[in-house]
C-alpha cells in the first residue's frame, strides 16, 4: 500500500498555479465568443476583469471594442464597468489594452482632413490654452472616454504644450444634448474649464437647449458626420503640416507622440 505524502506549496508556487489556472480560463472560448467568432470578428486579446468577469478585445476588421464576458460565458455586456467606490474599472482595463487606434489613413485624403480642419475652425469650439499648437476635439459628455481624455490633457495644457478646441456633440445619449447646453452656458460665464471637469467628475446638471446652441450642436454633428468620423473622442491634429485624426481616448505614449515637437 503507498503512502499519501502531502506538501505546503509556497506562496510563489501558489502564484505560479494560480497565473497558470487563470492563464488557462483565459484561453478557454466561452460559447459567446464562439458566437462572434462565427460572424466574422476575431478576438485579439482576453484578460482576467473585475466579479468574474473576463475582458476581450473584438476586433471586426474595421476597428477594435472592449467587451465583457459574464461568468457563465453566455452573454456579452459593452459598456463602462465601475465598483463600489465609483472607480471606472473600464479605463484600467483600457489601458490594458490596444483597443484604441488612429482611423485608417486611407479613409481620409490629406486634403479632406485639410478641409475638416478649415471648417472646424468655424464652428462654436470651446477653448483651452494658448499654445500655437492646436487639438480639435469632438466630444460627447456621456462618452467615458472623452472624461479620460480630458483628465489626460491636464498637464500638457497647463504646460502650454497644446490648445485644445473641444467641439461638443450629441450622439451617445438623449441627455447629452442638454448636458452640451450646460458646458456652452457656463464656459461663457465661468469658462470651460468648470463645466468640463463636472462633466469628467459626472456631475453636471443638465441645461435648457436654447435655438443657439441647438444649431451650434447640429453644426459640429454635421461636421462630425460629413468627416466620416464614428467614434468619440475624434482628436484632429496636426504633424509636419499635415492634419491627422485619431480614434478614441489614447495611450499617453500616443499621446506625446502626437505633442511632440516637430
């Protein structure tokens, strides 16, 4: 008859078993993911998220979503995820990623960004900064993403490294639009500044939408939509005196790359 010889794993190899095991619950295709596979979307990246939940990357050709997975594999959620401290878990696993991308430089001539660019000047953007350099940005105050951005062009606007235009749109969620009236209301008595970091803090009051910025906000829409642009944040900037977009809230590598001095 043997003999049973136990052993206490060391808490190094209790993390190796346990990176090993969740290694393998990454790998393994949940029947929702089967399910997107089939349609034609590849997954590019799957990682351990918050309650059970795991995080895939879906790539369906053309661009590039964070999706969740539940626990039992059988439903997708798309969205942003936050815990019980009000921490938005979605833009850490962001950051996890290569979820974020520049539009594909074929959808756009450089002489149709050159024309945007002309005609973005001429709508009701809210400034910040006084750098030569400047950033276009369309932005929706539902949009999680454009709170990250925000927070990410503190410093370099501070430092006077870029101005920003912000261009509000309406596109995410019926109250975006009264949202949008409060960012135009008080950034003409108390400047963007303030109305801009309530909207990242989620605690904007939404305002009453007078026929001025009604047609302020159709005029960006229509910009934003004539542009082909999908997605916001949608940065226009420029490099070597060429405009360039990008899709989406950035990497900060990206980011100094498109702040980079020339």
């Amino acid at each position: 008859m043997g003999t049973l010889v136990g052993k206490v794993l060391s808490p190094i190899a209790l993390a190796a078993f346990a990176s090993h095991a969740a290694a393998a619950e990454m790998a393994e295709v949940t029947p929702v993911e089967s399910y997107l596979m089939s349609k034609g979307n590849t997954i590019v990246q799957a990682f351990p998220a918050a309650s059970g939940m795991k995080g895939i990357v879906v790539d369906n050709g053309s661009q590039k979503r964070l999706f969740y997975v539940t626990p039992d594999g059988e439903s997708l959620l798309a969205g942003v995820m936050f815990d019980t401290r009000g921490a938005n878990l979605t833009t850490v696993d962001l950051a996890r990623t290569a979820i974020v991308a520049p539009v594909s430089p074929d959808s756009q001539s450089a002489g149709d960004l050159g024309q945007v660019w002309k005609q973005a000047d001429k709508l009701n953007w809210l400034g910040e900064g006084d750098a030569e350099r400047v950033m276009y940005v369309f932005f929706d105050p539902n949009c999680a993403y454009c709170h990250e951005l925000w927070g990410m062009l503190r410093v370099p606007i501070a430092a006077g490294d870029v101005q920003v235009r912000w261009i509000p749109i309406s596109i995410l969620r019926a109250s975006s639009n009264e949202l949008n009236a409060a960012i135009y209301q008080q950034a003409a008595t108390e400047g963007v500044l303030v109305p801009m970091a309530e909207m990242a803090k989620r605690q904007l009051q939404p305002a009453t939408v007078t026929e001025e910025i009604r047609q302020s906000l159709a005029g960006n829409l229509a910009l934003f939509r004539q542009a082909g642009f999908r997605r916001t944040p949608m940065m226009l900037f420029q490099e070597k005196g060429l405009v360039k977009v990008f899709e989406g809230a950035p990497l900060p590598q990206e980011l100094a790359m498109m702040l980079k001095e020339e």
